[in-house]
C-alpha cells in the first residue's frame, strides 16, 4: 500500500511539473539587448517581441544596456539574470567574436544557448552625396589613401567591426575605423558626413537607403536583398580578393547557466513557434533579414563552432588585444 501510495504521489509531482512547464510562459519575459535601441539586433529582436505576444500572450520586453560594445549588458545580465525562463540574453557572432577580440569576463560556456532566430548580411553604406559610386571607388580611395578612409562600426569587436576589417584584408587596404555606440548611431554618424562609410548588418539604415539619404555600395551576402535587388553583391562586383567574400550575422537567445535544462527545451519550442509563424517571416522580410531556427542541440553545436572559428582568425590576423599581435 505505501508503494502504491508513492507511486502515486510520485506520478502527481510528474503531473504538476508537465502542466507548469505546458503553461510557459506564465507572465512577461525580458529580453537583455547589449546595445543600444535602433540597431540591427533590437529591430529584429523587437520584430520577434511582437509575434512571441501574438503567440503565448505575454508580453516579451527589451531591455537595452548599451556600452562597451555588448560587454556592460552580457556582463550585468550574467551577474543578475535568473534561470527561470523570464530572462533572455541576446547573443550573436558578435558576442562571441567579442571574447577573443578583449579580454572579458565571460566566453560561450558562461551562458545556455537557447535556439536561434535569424542570420543577416552585412554590406557598405555612405552617405548619398558620396563621390563614391561604386565598390571600387571606394576601393580605389582605401588603396591610394592607407589610414584615410573612415568607416564606421557598432562596437569595437563587434560583428560589423569584424566584418570591415575582413573586408579590408580581402581587398589588401587599411581603414580608420571609427566606432559607435551601436549600429544606430554608426549610420547616424554617415548621415552627418562624420565619416565616409560604415560597414552594417541588416536592417540598420535601410529606412535611410528607402528615404534617399544613403546609399549602399555593396552587400557581403550570398544572395540579393528582397527588398534592394538592384544593390550589387561584393562578391559579383570584379573588385579583386571580394570574390569570395561572404560575410553574414547570426542573432539567438541565450539564458543564465544555471537555467534547468527542461525549461531552456520548453523555451526552445515556444520560439520555434514564433520563429515559423508568416507574421515573423514577413517582419524578416521587411527589415531584409531571415528567418532561422536553429534548436538547442544546433545552436550550441553552431555557436561553439563559431567559437573556434573566431579565435582562429583573430589569432591569426592579429586583431584585437587580448592575444597579442
């Protein structure tokens, strides 16, 4: 009789646990953006806010903590987040480029990746009044003028500050790089004619380039933007060593380390949903970036595959001040 009393009352705890874990979420998540409001990874992160309300309706809440290019909001996140499932962290190529770049108090094992939500590209903005018309005018400005040429990026270390100095090591010139407080204020900053260029991550500026105040020069993506054919591809441009430059963003959710692992797979699917929903997809398409989820197990195999990556090439190409040149 006690065995059979155990075992019931072990079934019922089982019970409980599903039921609590079936309702997530229960009330409002806040979502901690290391950058400020505006820029690439809070437009699309606000684009998924909106569908995560449509589909659980809870309210999903951004908290911007901008500084230090993504280092002050990971690390108050890190120091103050719960592992419940109400607290999410922004996370991204630029993060965990991030770690080798600076020394840090935190690397990709410091946090549970949750599941990704989108990819974007990157590509070369100047203001619309630029001489530069094309990709190899610009080039042409950057060989002949080493250390000349400013352009602009969100954060030193960042993903767009990544994706310039590629770009510059494709092409064998230098820049001066200058960097903002977040892609905001970096297209800001070519607006006012305060540098020549910046180099961005969809969908940063693109309301400017539909406006007519900037233009963009050439995308490192794979593939046209739905929304600007006509931009060229740096790869199809002939200008020489961007034949094979492809240079995309990743944006996904992290949570505390501490986050039970039921919970963070609970978590995972509610942002499948939210991910596959038409009303996100076609958010997506309007800020010209996709749509892409990615589960726990591909995430945290992608993100520590990016994470070797990463280290290889700033060891190698010397960037940063963490390891030396």
């Amino acid at each position: 009789m006690k065995k059979l009393i155990s075992l019931v009352l072990a079934l019922a705890m089982m019970l409980c646990a599903v039921s609590a874990l079936a309702a997530y979420p229960e009330k409002a998540v806040e979502c901690t953006m290391p950058w400020a409001a505006g820029g690439g990874g809070d437009l699309a992160f606000r684009a998924f806010g909106e569908v995560w309300t449509k589909v659980t309706g809870q309210p999903y809440v951004i908290k911007n903590v901008a500084g230090a290019s993504g280092v002050t909001g990971v690390m108050e996140f890190k120091e103050t987040a719960v592992g419940d499932g109400y607290q999410m962290l922004h996370w991204s190529n630029a993060h965990t480029s991030k770690i080798h770049m600076s020394v840090v108090d935190y690397d990709v094992n410091s946090f549970k990746h949750v599941a990704q939500i989108v990819e974007s590209a990157n590509y070369l903005i100047v203001p619309a009044d630029s001489p530069y018309k094309t990709l190899q005018d610009f080039v042409d400005d950057v060989l002949a003028n080493p250390g000349m040429v400013t352009v602009a990026n969100a954060g030193v270390g960042g993903g767009n500050h990544i994706a310039a100095l590629l770009f510059e090591e494709a092409i064998g010139g230098e820049f001066a790089h200058i960097t903002y407080d977040g892609g905001s204020a970096a297209v800001t900053g070519v607006l006012a004619n305060e540098v020549n260029a910046a180099v961005c991550n969809t969908p940063e500026g693109m309301s400017n380039v539909s406006a007519g105040q900037i233009r963009i020069l050439a995308s490192f993506a794979s593939k046209p933007f739905v929304d600007y054919p006509d931009v060229p591809l740096a790869k199809d441009s002939g200008v020489a060593g961007t034949e094979n430059l492809v240079i995309e963003q990743w944006r996904s959710i992290a949570v505390p380390a501490d986050t039970p692992d039921e919970v963070v797979a609970e978590m995972a699917e509610v942002v499948k949903k939210v991910v596959e929903d038409p009303d996100f997809i076609e958010k997506c398409n309007t800020l010209s970036i996709v749509a892409r989820y990615r589960n726990v197990e591909e995430i945290n195999e992608f993100v520590q595959s990016e994470n070797i990556r990463f280290e290889n090439l700033i060891k190698t190409k010397g960037f940063g001040d963490r390891y030396g040149k």
